[in-house]
C-alpha cells in the first residue's frame, strides 16, 4: 500500500519524518492530483451496460473522459465521478514502533499534517473547479476517509443539497485494526453531515465484515480457524494442505480479505451497481489505497500487484474458478490509460472518471 512520489505538491512536508509503513509513502507525503497532459490521462469512465461475468458479476469498461460527449449524444446516461484516496493517517507513518498493525490505530484517524493535505486540497484549482458540480459525496466508512470527505469538501458540507452518504464497498480490505471501523452508532455521531444508512450502503454497526474475518482466521493459533461453515471448510483445508499457499499463524494474522481478493472485487462491483440506482450525475468518493489497487487491477495481466497468496479465496461463498481472469473493469486497447488507472494512488490523490448506466 505505499504510493510513489506524488505528482504535485500543496501541503508542506511534515516536521519530522518518521519511516514509512507498508502503507506509507516512498518520498514526500503529498496532496497530489495527477497530470492533465494528453500524454497521462486523468481519468477513466466506467459504462455499467456491460455484459454480466458469468451469472452474476459484471465487467464495466473504461473510457477516457474524452469520451463524454461521444457518450452524451449516444443518448447514455453519464455520471462524472472524482475519486480521492484518503489524506495521511496515523497507519500511514510509523512512530516508536507502532505503525497499522498496532491496536492503537484501529479505525486509524488523520494525522495533523493529513488534515493539511485536506486543506491544501480543497484549495487547489482542481478542487475548486469541480466542486461547485458535485451532487453526492460517498466515502468509506472507515475515519480516515470521512474526515477526508468532510476536509476537501467544506463548502459542501454548508449546502444541505448534498448528501453526504458512508457506503461499505469502497471500504479498504480487511487486514489489520486500522482496517476495522468503529460502532457504527459512534460513527453517526462523530460525523452526523454523513449518512450511514443509506440503502444498499450496507454499514453495518458491529462491523460484520471485520468479524467475519476474525472468525476465519485464527491469529493467535498456528492454525486456520474451520469454523462452522461447511464452505469455509472446505476452502480452508484446503489451503492448508496446499504446501504452497501454507502460511505462519503471523502471517494469517496479517492478511484476511487481502487473501481473498475475489471479495474485494465483488465489492467494486456493488459500488458501481449502486450508483447506477442514483440520480446524482457529479460524485465525488473517498477511499482507500488498496481497495483502488484490487479495483482497477483484478483479472488483468499481472493481477492485483503485492497481492498475497489467495488462500481464502472461497470464503465468500460467490467464488468461481473462472473468476481470476475477469476483471471488475476493462480498458479497451488504451495501454496507456490502463497503466495510468492501475498506478498506486497517494495520499489525497484525485482522479475523475465517468460512469455510464
């Protein structure tokens, strides 16, 4: 989850440097958004006509945002959607030994100098041109991401036109204690301009998703937990009778839904979903490194980079085998645009896409 060298620079380097966790920065901690160039393209769309993959999933193709009045006149519905990673968290830099895996970050919070990236953000001239369009904010539930949304966004958290709408899909993968949010309750409070209860958001108040995993994986055994699912069983013995994906109970205890990808892409799949049941035509969307990375990255050449051995990739009940190769987007034959969408994103990064429904 490290991101390279941003692109631009608009809040001042950090008092101190302190190293990078795996989900810190390579070089400057930065709010970045990317180059308009023709040369690197600063977007994508996404069309939901796409056929469904196999019975239930479906592939949604990607279009440069060139292709919007193509689009437009072709009588499709289009969406613009502006897509921002979160700003610094506290898991993001590591201090005195305690980095994303220490209890102390779960639903890890902004550090100070995050909330400066938020607040250069939102005075950048990319922000404040596309602000004034945005109908609908969506961010993962996770903190980090709503004080990102509330912090770029100020002016609309003042119009009370705007919804403000927490969704689980774009949540980050469920691996470690800053990966698991809070109550949802407390959330609700801490943050009452966001709605966390919205349909087809499915936030849940006990986070369900962070438990299921838990369930599944044993971190203080040196064995998989089995469970009492037939499915997971199954899956699990499995994987752990396959010398090649047999893991350490230390590493069992570092990653869950990052070894079980196939979940993560079924989550991008519902968010594209839902937004094709919503009027808003201009959303703006907070979320997460490697969440993005599986997003535009699954089922293509070379899969989900840094991605861990998928030994609970059954666990979910959805899974099929041909699953690995189709991919939760498509990028025609735009090289270029493909390896732009699937570059790492970093903090308080923006990228705008259109969405076709």
């Amino acid at each position: 989850r490290m991101h390279r060298v941003a692109a631009a620079t608009f809040a001042p380097r950090p008092p101190a440097v302190h190293p990078a966790s795996p989900r810190g920065g390579r070089g400057r901690l930065a709010c970045a958004l990317r180059s308009t160039s023709k040369n690197m393209p600063l977007s994508s769309s996404v069309d939901c006509d796409t056929a469904p993959a196999g019975a239930t999933r479906r592939s949604f193709a990607l279009h440069h945002p060139s292709s919007h009045a193509a689009l437009v006149a072709q009588g499709m519905d289009v969406r613009v959607i502006h897509m921002v990673r979160h700003a610094q968290g506290t898991h993001n830099v590591e201090v005195d030994g305690i980095g994303l895996k220490h209890p102390v970050n779960h639903d890890a919070r902004l550090t100070d100098f995050g909330k400066n990236q938020c607040h250069a953000f939102s005075q950048s001239e990319p922000c404040v041109k596309i602000t004034p369009g945005v109908e609908l904010v969506v961010t993962s539930p996770l903190t980090r991401c709503c004080e990102t949304a509330l912090l770029c966004f100020p002016s609309l958290v003042m119009k009370d036109t705007v919804p403000f709408v927490a969704h689980a899909s774009v949540r980050e993968t469920v691996n470690f204690r800053c990966d698991a949010h809070r109550e949802k309750t407390v959330l609700a409070a801490e943050f009452d301009r966001i709605a966390f209860d919205v349909d087809g958001t499915n936030v849940s108040n006990e986070d369900s998703l962070w438990q299921q995993y838990e369930d599944i994986v044993n971190s203080s055994g040196d064995t998989l937990n089995r469970g009492q699912n037939s499915k997971h069983d199954t899956a699990l013995q499995r994987a752990t009778d396959d010398s090649a994906t047999r893991r350490t109970a230390s590493d069992k205890s570092d990653h869950r839904e990052s070894c079980d990808l196939v979940s993560v892409a079924d989550r991008g799949r519902d968010f594209f979903a839902w937004l094709g049941t919503r009027s808003e035509k201009t959303i703006a969307v907070s979320s997460h490194s490697a969440f993005l990375r599986c997003l535009f990255s699954w089922g293509h050449v070379g899969g989900v980079r840094d991605a861990p051995p998928q030994y609970l990739d059954h666990v979910s009940g959805r899974f099929d085998e041909k699953d690995n190769s189709n991919p939760v987007v498509t990028y025609g034959d735009d090289l270029e645009f493909e390896a732009f969408m699937r570059n790492d994103w970093a903090n308080c990064e923006l990228r705008t896409f259109l969405v076709v429904c």
